[in-house]
C-alpha cells in the first residue's frame, strides 16, 4: 500500500465511523472524528459539532430517528501543505421515519457528505460537514395509507430535498432552504470553496 492510498483508507474510516457513531449515538467515539473548531451543516442544523451532538441528544429523547447509510468515496489530498488537507465526497442515503399529518412515514434523501478534512498530529479530523441533496421520496410505512401533502408547504423547498424538508418541518424543524443540490449555483459555489481549502485557504 502507498502512502498515498494509506491516507485515503484513513480518512474513509473516519467517514464511516461517523455515520456508525452518530447513529448508534456514540456521543464519546463520535467526538473523535472532529478537530476542536468543526461544524456541521445539514437542512435542520448548522453549527458546532457540540452543538450537533447537543441537538441531536434532545432529538433521540423526543424520537427522532435518522439514519444514514454510505456509498463510494472520491477523495482530493493536498499533502503538500503545512497540514495535509482532503475534500471527500461521499454517496450517502439519509433516512428519517416521523409521523407526518397523522401518517408514519419514511424519507429516503440520496446525496453526498462534502467533507472538508485535515490531518493535525497525525491523525486526520473534520473541520467541516457540508451536505449536497440530489433527490429524495416519501412513503407511508404502510403501503395501504393514504397520505395527502399540502402543496404550498412541500413547493417552499428545493427538489432535492423537499420532502424531507417537509417532513422536518411538520415535527418542528427551521429548515434551512438554500442548501446545494445536484446542480446550480450553491453546489458550484461549494465546489469553489473545495478547491480554495486544497490551496491552503481557511474552511468556509
């Protein structure tokens, strides 16, 4: 194994620890996956990875559950800086199962983890989380329910992620509305700040 292929396999660890960690709410190993300034930014929340933990507590207490599930990973390393650096995009399907106008459902959001990485004393951290949202569904959980949507609510969200920004929203969320999507400005943007990151820039 190269050296090179070696930081990849750690930095894919550290991808899948995440999403194992968060969602079997391993508060003390999901820690380790972060330098000391990381944030998260998701539809529901953006800031600390404190915070997130934080929030995400207090949405286990009330029942919330949202569970990921990975794809394939392309990684960019910029080894020659002063701390190594890494954009990893990941696959990823989000799942979250509520009770949307008295009618339990599940949202399957299929997108990609935008991971903005950097090694310190060896060992590599997320200095930021950012998520791309390519399309998503609803669907009662059980296939004989009907479940009718109120079109106003559901057309204030982009297509990417509009029904599980609907479903969000119905249990209580602000949902953010300017999230990046498979195309269009905010993607190219955060597309941009990728490559400024790899140059040595800060995080955005």
């Amino acid at each position: 194994m190269t050296s090179e292929q070696a930081e990849r396999l750690a930095i894919r660890e550290l991808i899948e620890s995440w999403a194992v960690w968060r969602d079997a709410a391993d508060w003390g190993r999901f820690r380790t996956v972060w330098h000391r300034e990381g944030r998260m930014w998701a539809t529901w929340f953006q800031g600390s990875w404190e915070d997130f933990i934080k929030a995400n507590r207090e949405g286990f207490a009330r029942g919330v559950r949202i569970l990921h599930f990975l794809g394939g990973s392309s990684i960019d390393l910029a080894m020659s800086l002063p701390a190594p650096r890494a954009i990893a995009q990941t696959k990823m399907t989000i799942n979250q199962r509520a009770v949307v106008h008295d009618v339990e459902v599940d949202v399957a959001c299929t997108g990609r983890f935008y991971d903005f990485l950097e090694k310190r004393n060896g060992q590599w951290g997320l200095v930021l989380r950012r998520l791309v949202y390519e399309k998503d569904r609803m669907d009662p959980v059980d296939p004989s329910a009907t479940l009718k949507l109120e079109p106003a609510l559901l057309a204030q969200f982009p297509m990417g992620y509009r029904y599980l920004a609907y479903l969000q929203s119905t249990i209580g969320y602000a949902v953010k509305k300017d999230m990046p999507e498979l195309t269009g400005p905010a993607v190219e943007t955060l597309y941009a700040k990728g490559k400024e990151w790899l140059q040595g820039q800060p995080a955005p």
